[in-house]
C-alpha cells in the first residue's frame, strides 16, 4: 500500500489519460494493488479523452470486478459519467445494473442523473423518457432538481420544447422548484424554434416566481434573439439586464453577443456606441471582442474604423489571432484598398499568423481588383513554396473562379483537370468553371465538365443547373435547355426562382409563350412565388405576341393581388405593347396610373408614347407629352428627336420638323444617319409632290 499515494501522483500528473492508465499496468506488474482511489481517479481522467475512455473503460471495469473491491458511490458515479461522454450509454447502462456486483455499492439518485444524463447525450431519447418514469416510480429515489434539468436539456435538444414546459409544471407539482438552469435551458430550447412572445412570458414568470435571473439567463436571451434577428427584443433584455440591480451586471460575455448580433445586423453605429462604453467599463475587450469589432467594420467596408480598433488592440497588448488579421486583410480587399492589404500580409507573413484561409482572401481580393496576375504568383507560391499551410479546395475554387472571370479559360480548366484526380473540388470550383464555359459560348466543353463533376462525386446544386440551362438558351438550344431543367428535377434538386425566370424568359424571346405560361403555371403549383422579373418576361413575350388582352389580365392580377410594385421597365413593356396595336389611349392611362403609384417615367416612356401617338397621326398630344418630358426635367436624346422627326414629317409638318432640328444642335444633341435619312426623305418627297 505504500506504493498507493505515489500511483495517486503519476495518475492526477499524466500528461494524457493513455499516460495515466499505462502507470496502473505498470504498477499491476509490480503487485501493487488498487484501491477504490486509484480506480476513481483514472475513471475522471478518462472522463476528458473520449476516445481513451472508449479504449480503457470496459478493460477497468472488469478488473474491478475480478479484484472485488468496496466502491463509494463516487466512484461508479465517475465510472458512468465517463461512458456518458464517451457515448457509450449501453456499458453506463450495464455499469449502473451491476453496481452491486462491480463497485459494491447501490445506485443512488446521483448514479441515476448520471445513466440519464448518458441517454440524453447518446440521444437515445426514447430509453431516457422511458428511464425517468421508472425511477420516479422505484421506492427509495425520487427524481431531483438535476434530475429534472438533465430530462429538460434533452427534451429541448431534440426540439420537444412544449413537452419540456410542462415538464416544468410537473416539477412544481411534485414540489421541485425550477432554478435558473430549468428555465435557461428552456429560453434557449424556444429560441431557436422562434417562439419569442413564449420566451418572454417564461422569463417573466421566472422573476415572479422568485428564481433570479443570473447574467448567464440574461446572455441566452440576447444571444437567442440576435440569432433570430430580433433586434428590438435583444436591444429590451440588455437594457432590463442593466436596471437589474448592483448583483447583476453584464460580463464580457455579454458584451461580446452584443457586439456581434450588432454587426451581423449592420447597426454599426450601436455597436461602436456599445465599443466606447466596454472600453470605459471596468472590463477589458478580450480577443473575442477585438475580432468581432474588426470584422464588422471591415465587412461593412469601414475599413479604416476596423484599422484603429486594430492599432488600439496591439497598443493594449492583446495578440490579434489569424481570424482577426483575416478579417482585416479581407476589409482591404474587398474596399478596393490592395497596396495597403499587401502590406499587412506582409507583416502577417512576417508574424506567421496566418492561414490557408488567408491566402484565399488575398486571391481572391488580387483577382476582384484585376491583378490576375498577382493573383497567379501568390497561388503558385503557395502550391510550391508555402510550408506552413497547403491549398485546400476552398483555395482551387477561387482560383478557378477568378480565372474564369479574368476570361482566362484555358489556364481554369488546366487546374481543374490537374487537381480533379487527387483532390475533392466542390461545387463552387465546378459551377464557376462551367459557367466560364458557357459564357464563351463552349457548351459542350461545359456539358462534358457536367458530367465530369458527378463523376468525381459532386453533386450539382440549384446554381449548376441555372447556369448550364442559361448557356444553352444563349446558344438558342432550347431543347438542351428544357432537357437540363428535366434532368434537374429528375435528381432531386429542387428549381428555384431563378431556374424559372431564366427558362420563361428564353421561351418568350423564341416566341413560345405557351410553354413560357406553363413554366410560371408550374412555378406556382411548386410554392414558389414569381417575381417582377417572371411577370416582365413574360409580360414582354405576350405584347410582342400581340395578345394584350392577355397581358392587361397578367397586370391587373399583379395589381389586384399587390404581387409586387412594378418598376418602370414592366410599365414601359405594357405601354409599348398596347402603342403597337394602336391602343394609345390605354397606354396613356397606364401612364397616368404610373405616376399615381409614385413610378417615375423615365425617358423610354416619353419615347414610346409619342411614338406611339405619331403613328396615330396626333400630333397635338405628341407635341403634349414633349412638354411633360421637358417639364419632369428629362433631356431628349437622338432617339427622341428622329421620333418627332419621322412623326411630324409623315403628317407633312416638314418645317416644324426642321424648328426641332435647330432645338436639337442647340442642346448639343447630334443628327444621326437616321435622322438626315428621314428628313432628306421627307423633303424629296414634297418636291416630287409639288413638282408633279
């Protein structure tokens, strides 16, 4: 036994628990016997190493068998606490049945949490509901408050978060009041299903029921609110956290989820209100806070902001750690600001701190900024050069990506054929190569990629199959392009938005409107909800189909249902369509309507309607609406002129033709071949009919 005290020692200062266990199989060796202590301080220690726990648990729970030893309850407590964290709830199971027989001891309501807490954490949801009920009902223990709290994390875990509010009432019942814990677990449990009016009743209830409300409580709370981007309810905790007396204050862990739902929602300003205020506070920025500061300012391109809290960090002492730098060298890069985001990579070269992600923002930031080829050196250094970190396929993606975009095709698909053999590339590398094919036109190039790509086992996602069906349409195969979407549809991949505007609009400029009308009629049917850019494709097809009636019906259920607010685009498809079968009054209306929703005519609507009224040989309300463009402070261009031009010199208005010619040299407006074309034309045609 005097070796005892010594084991003791190595077991409590093994580096690891493998460390630990192999000092037991020494000291076996030498006939040193065990005690309870020793098996009690392996089984903590293995509590930290599921993998160890995995390896030498049952091995020690059979020898403490085979040596009979009497165990306190402590020990089998570890011995199952360890098999929990391990995840191994079917030998905690067993361990708790034999505890007579292994540890020579009864189990008792701690052992009982504990066999709990292994089925909740394995997620073996029903064996844990199935457990508590039974030693609810076993004479000698009654479920206790950690009993309770351990049923309610898992109930949460699993979504079940009602079922864990009555829980809580049942504990009341029973005479077992929630604490913090209780009420905490289920605050989280109904945030993140998005019950928010729920939360705050139970946080109410909570403080009228006398349990107080730790900073931990107040954290969940604003912490779950800005991750449902509720920023007024967030914005109401922190100030009732404030008010909640001297006892009560927030930590820099509340600071901190401020900090960053502030950012992640954009309120900038809050944000650096709430920096000022931590910095005058009796709490110091951790790197935490620093990081979350400098990220948001640099992702919301006030890269100068992110700069000086920068400078205050490393004036203060505090290391900036790669994400932070990261966060910093991306604000420079994407603000256009490339010779100062070269600097600092230099001196996060110089510092080692920095990461494969790093040379993905600096690639990346090089190819946005037009410096493909610097972009180029910087990835071959670190395919070639670079020891501390290599190209991941975060790192391929981009490369092929900005080559693609820099219109360098070649050079993207020699890299991806180079690395598809050996490397796992993802859908971003696949997707911008394709679309880099399609884009020059190379669809069956871009085909064969397609295929290539579920080869190497990448599945295409949504934006695959956009861009390989927009390819086609631009090729004019339509066919290909229908058979894509099929195709999609046939694999699972769900059509988006997108998927839809980009097929309608294909079949309306090939003129088949029915198949554009079945597209959106299917849209529909599948949830999705067509947008502005839907109904102006389609809206343009059926005009320049000369189907306006069809098209009037299209807008007044776009109207009548309030869909969405047209823009002036869709309004000018309309107007063009009813001028181009002589409906001008109508258009002149949809005019009228136009302004009434506070949409702005721009110069194309003067355009088309006085063309369209010139046509109609009126020229009084033609001259009309030249006056309403002038007056709402739009400038006529040439198109505007040759319209009036070829309108009052069709009605033989030949001198008032050449009055808006002098109107145009004065505005600095050009005659184009058209407009001499028209006026020569008008005035060889009133000397023949005069000379005749």
């Amino acid at each position: 036994m005097a070796e005892e005290p010594a084991l003791l020692h190595l077991i409590h200062t093994s580096p690891d628990p493998n460390s630990a266990v192999s000092h037991l199989t020494s000291a076996l060796l030498r006939r040193v016997s065990p005690t309870p202590s020793t098996f009690h301080a392996l089984f903590r220690r293995l509590s930290s190493s599921p993998s160890a726990a995995r390896r030498h648990l049952p091995r020690l729970i059979g020898l403490l068998l085979r040596l009979r030893l009497h165990c306190e309850e402590d020990v089998a407590l570890s011995a199952i606490k360890a098999l929990s964290r391990a995840s191994m709830p079917d030998e905690a199971l067993r361990a708790f049945q034999s505890m007579e027989l292994v540890f020579g001891c009864r189990p008792g309501i701690r052992s009982h949490n504990a066999l709990l807490d292994a089925f909740v954490r394995a997620g073996s949801w029903d064996r844990a509901e199935s457990f508590f009920q039974y030693f609810t009902t076993t004479v000698g223990v009654s479920p206790n408050l950690q009993s309770f709290n351990v049923l309610i994390r898992g109930l949460c875990d699993r979504g079940e978060t009602h079922k864990a509010v009555r829980l809580l009432e049942s504990m009341r019942v029973r005479g077992i009041h929630p604490d913090k814990i209780s009420y905490s677990t289920v605050m989280d449990g109904l945030l993140k299903k998005g019950e928010l009016f729920e939360v705050m009743d139970l946080f109410d209830e909570m403080l009228e029921r006398g349990v107080v409300a730790d900073v931990v409580c107040y954290n969940v709370l604003i912490d779950g609110f800005f991750k449902r981007r509720d920023f007024d309810k967030a914005k109401m905790v922190w100030k009732r956290l404030l008010k909640a007396g001297p006892s009560i204050a927030p930590n820099l862990i509340t600071y901190n989820i401020m900090l960053s739902g502030l950012c992640k929602l954009g309120k900038l300003r809050e944000a650096m209100k709430l920096w000022i205020w931590l910095g005058e506070s009796r709490l110091k920025p951790d790197p935490v806070a620093y990081c979350t500061m400098i990220h948001g300012l640099s992702s919301t391109g006030d890269v100068d902001g992110a700069l000086r809290v920068y400078s205050e960090m490393v004036k203060e002492g505090v290391d900036p750690d790669i994400a932070t730098c990261n966060s910093l060298l991306d604000g420079f890069c994407k603000s256009g600001r490339l010779k100062e985001g070269l600097g600092f990579w230099e001196s996060m070269k110089s510092t080692e701190n920095y990461s494969v992600v790093s040379y993905n923002i600096l690639i990346k930031g090089l190819f946005s900024g037009g410096k493909a080829k610097e972009a180029i050196l910087v990835w071959e250094w670190l395919k070639t050069r670079e020891r501390r970190c290599h190209p991941d396929r975060t790192t391929y993606g981009v490369l092929i990506h900005g080559l693609c975009e820099c219109g360098c095709i070649g050079k993207a698909l020699e890299v991806l054929k180079e690395v598809e053999g050996s490397f796992e590339l993802d859908v971003v590398a696949y997707s911008s190569m394709i679309n880099g094919l399609c884009n020059e036109g190379n669809m069956d190039e871009a085909v064969h990629i397609f295929d290539e790509m579920g080869k190497h086992g990448c599945r295409p996602n949504a934006r695959t199959y956009n861009i390989l069906i927009n390819g086609f349409l631009r090729a004019s195969r339509m066919e290909d392009s229908i058979r894509t979407f099929n195709d999609m549809v046939r694999n699972g991949c769900v059509p988006s938005v997108i998927t839809y505007n980009t097929l309608v609009n294909g079949l309306c400029k090939a003129e088949r409107f029915i198949e554009a009308s079945n597209f959106v009629r299917e849209m529909v049917g599948r949830g999705l909800k067509p947008d502005l850019i839907t109904y102006s494709s389609l809206m343009d097809g059926i005009c320049r189909d000369k189907k306006l009636n069809i098209a009037l019906e299209i807008w007044n259920q776009v109207h009548d249902k309030g869909l969405f607010k047209p823009d002036v685009v869709m309004y000018n498809t309309l107007i063009h369509g009813l001028c181009s079968v002589s409906r001008v009054e109508e258009a002149l209306q949809i005019r009228s309507e136009m302004i009434c929703r506070d949409c702005i005519p721009d110069l194309v609507t003067y355009n088309i309607l006085m063309d369209g009224l010139y046509k109609e040989r009126d020229c009084e309300k033609a001259s009309q609406i030249w006056t309403d463009m002038l007056e709402a402070g739009l400038k006529p261009d040439i198109i505007s002129y040759n319209i009036v031009f070829n309108g009052l010199c069709s009605s033989n208005k030949i001198s008032e033709a050449l009055v808006f010619l002098d109107d145009a040299l004065k505005r600095g407006v050009l005659p184009s071949s058209i407009t001499w074309f028209i006026l020569v034309r008008a005035v060889l045609r009133s000397t023949l009919i005069l000379s005749f």
